[in-house]
C-alpha cells in the first residue's frame, strides 16, 4: 500500500448544529427505511414516522406500502435498497424467521448494510428474547446503538440523530495542501476561491497559517479539493480569528491555476485500453486490489495510483466524518489529477470484517469537442482498518 509522503491532518470536531430550514432541505431527498416487528409495536413505527416527517425526509415503512405484486419479503427489501437511510427498532421479540433464517428486521438489516445505507438502530431499554440480545450484540460490533424507555423518548431521539446526519452531509469538507476540515463556506468566482471554516486542531491550523505568502517558508501553489471539485491554487492569504470558544475561524483567499493534464494519464490508448478505461483499471487495483494486468509491463505506470484512501488508515474518525472524507480524497485523485471531469455518486458503506462496500461513479474528461464521454462506475468491497 503506497501512504503520502506527508501525513494528512484532519481536524475531526463536531459538526455545527444547523438552523431547521437547513435541516428541511436536506431531508427534502431523503427516504428513511422504518424498520421493526410490526406487531406490538405500532406506537413506537409512528413516534419514528413522526419523528421523519417532522424533518422534513419520507419515511418508508411497510403500513403505507399499498396493494403491489411483489410478496412481503420482496417488497420491503426493494423499498430497503432504495432508501436512503435505515432507522431499526429492537423490541422485546426477535419476529419470525423467514426461509433465510432471518427476522424481517434482521433481513432489512443485512440489506441496508449491504447497499451502504446509514444506519441507527434503537432499543428498548426492557427486556429482550434470546434470538434478539443474539441480534444485538452482532450489531454493536458495528455501531453504537441508541436506547429509549417511550415512543415520546425514541422520536426524540430519531429526530435528533436525523438532524446530526443532516449536519454531517451538509458540511462542504475540504482539503488545502494536507490539512482537511469542515468549512462553513467555499466560494468560487471565476478564478478567485475563498474558503471559510471554523477549526480547533492546532495542527491543522499550523499547516494552514503555513501558507500564507507573507511567511515565506512554504509554497503558496498546493491543490484544494472540496465535495465537487478540485483545483491547483496559489494561495494569497490566511486569515485566522480567534474566537471565544476553542474554535478558530480561519479564511483561506486563493487564485486558481490553469489545470494540466494527469501525469502517466494523458490521452494515450496503449494496448487497446484507452485512457478512461486504464484509470478504471487503476482504480480498481488501488481500492479492491485487483490484479494489475500491466504489473509486469514497462507501460505499468498508466494503471498506477496510490490508493486515495491510504490516507484514512492512521485517523480516528466517526462514521459520521468517513464517509465526507472518503468522497474529498476520492474527488482529489480523480479531478484533482484530471483523470475525471466530476463524480456523479459516491457512498461508502459501514466496516464489516475489515472491509467496507464502496460504489462510485464518475464522468470522464471530454476529449474530444463532438464526443460525449459515458458515465463510468464501479463497487466492491475496500480493505479499512479506519
């Protein structure tokens, strides 16, 4: 595994908390996957209901399903791979096996972990059966659950969790040189960057005032990548003010510089393999660990790329923070090196064993004036020690 020569340092506080429109319009896209025995439970499903629709997001929970052709088992698990987020609620009983062995709740679960879903699971705070305490504990190995004692208590707490969720995907993370942190806002004006952030690491803060031109101990020219792009700046100043909490919001000013071709990935098609395909191939053998079908050839640096999240494996971060962070350093190693116009989708799910599932799509750089390149994609599993 090839890690940066310098280490990446990243200020992992906690996200602000938003204002509720904020909240609002981000839940407007999202569809959270109720989930839970259905007998004996109704009141706790519509406190979680409630708890969803107050957010602003769609809950999805089988009562509203309607008339379909699909039997029951298919239906929720069609409506499970299609949501967005997935809410689990362990009562008392564990539910009736299906032919997979599986609880419902238990197969929903295994579904919304296998497609990358978000996921908060809560307990009630009294007794569970046998199969249920099993079922629990495997989850904890996974995540940190949340408990309630009332259907009042477990909306709050719902509610709450979507409005952290709801922080954490709004927060435009960004990476300048090799220090990353939650901006509050990046601004781009034609070939002006202007980005704003409130940040406690001291470490960061040191790498960043580092760059200011007036200190002349470090180039001004580094790269700065945010959720939907990157770009090579020359930084023209840095601007910290302290402020009475912990925090210091800092202010970066940057030009942009005219972007240049990737390195080893120009527009050569060698072997039939083109350019879009080899950084397929690269990717592919940087995440996965695929074989390298050119290892062993003098062209083999046309599919060569340091795996863009080596950078993860020496961070403590929270499943809250990983997934913002994957898609910065995802964005940095395809835009940034100009080997994809933008990406169109990115998710990674939940560590299992040491893996974590991975889909990402993207669109290659136009070539060519009359030709429209096609979206490529790609899954697997990447190995994640973080």
């Amino acid at each position: 595994m090839q890690v940066p020569e310098d280490p990446v340092l990243i200020d992992s506080g906690v996200s602000p908390r938003l204002p509720a429109d904020e909240v609002a319009a981000w839940a407007a896209d999202q569809r959270v996957f109720i989930s839970s025995v259905m007998g004996q439970m109704e009141e706790e499903r519509r406190a979680v209901a409630e708890a969803i629709e107050e957010v602003g997001a769609s809950p999805v929970w089988f009562e509203t399903f309607g008339g379909r052709d699909d039997d029951p088992e298919g239906a929720y698990l069609n409506e499970v791979a299609s949501s967005d987020l997935y809410v689990g609620i362990l009562g008392h009983r564990y539910g009736r096996p299906l032919k997979s062995g599986y609880s419902a709740t238990h197969a929903e679960y295994v579904a919304a972990v296998e497609h990358g879903l978000r996921i908060s699971i809560w307990t009630s705070s009294g007794s569970l059966d046998g199969p249920q305490t099993d079922f629990l504990e495997s989850i904890r190995v996974f995540h940190t659950t949340g408990t309630y004692a009332s259907p009042a208590e477990l909306k709050r707490g719902v509610g709450g969790r979507l409005g952290e969720i709801a922080a954490e995907a709004l927060a435009p993370w960004v990476k300048i040189g090799n220090a990353m942190f939650r901006s509050t806002q990046v601004s781009v004006s034609g070939g002006a960057l202007t980005i704003t952030g409130r940040v406690r690491n001291a470490g960061v803060i040191a790498d960043l005032e580092r760059r200011r031109p007036s200190l002349g101990s470090r180039s001004t020219e580094t790269t700065v990548t945010w959720a939907d792009g990157s770009s090579k700046v020359r930084v023209t100043d840095v601007r910290v003010d302290v402020t009475a909490s912990r925090n210091r919001v800092v202010t970066i000013s940057a030009d942009r510089l005219p972007s240049s071709s990737a390195s080893g990935f120009g527009a050569m098609t060698y072997n039939n393999v083109s350019p879009e395909e080899q950084t397929e191939i690269a990717l592919r053998v940087a995440l996965f660990g695929e074989a390298n079908p050119f290892e062993r050839d003098h062209m083999g640096f046309l599919v060569d790329m340091p795996n863009p999240l080596a950078a993860l494996e020496a961070q403590r971060l929270s499943e809250d923070t990983v997934g913002q962070v994957a898609r910065v350093l995802i964005v940095e190693a395809l835009v940034g090196s100009g080997r994809a116009d933008h990406i169109t989708q990115f998710q990674i799910g939940p560590k299992r064993r040491g893996r974590r599932p991975l889909s990402l799509a993207w669109l290659p750089p136009k070539r060519y004036v009359n030709v429209t390149p096609n979206p490529i994609s790609i899954q697997g599993e990447v190995a994640a020690n973080w």
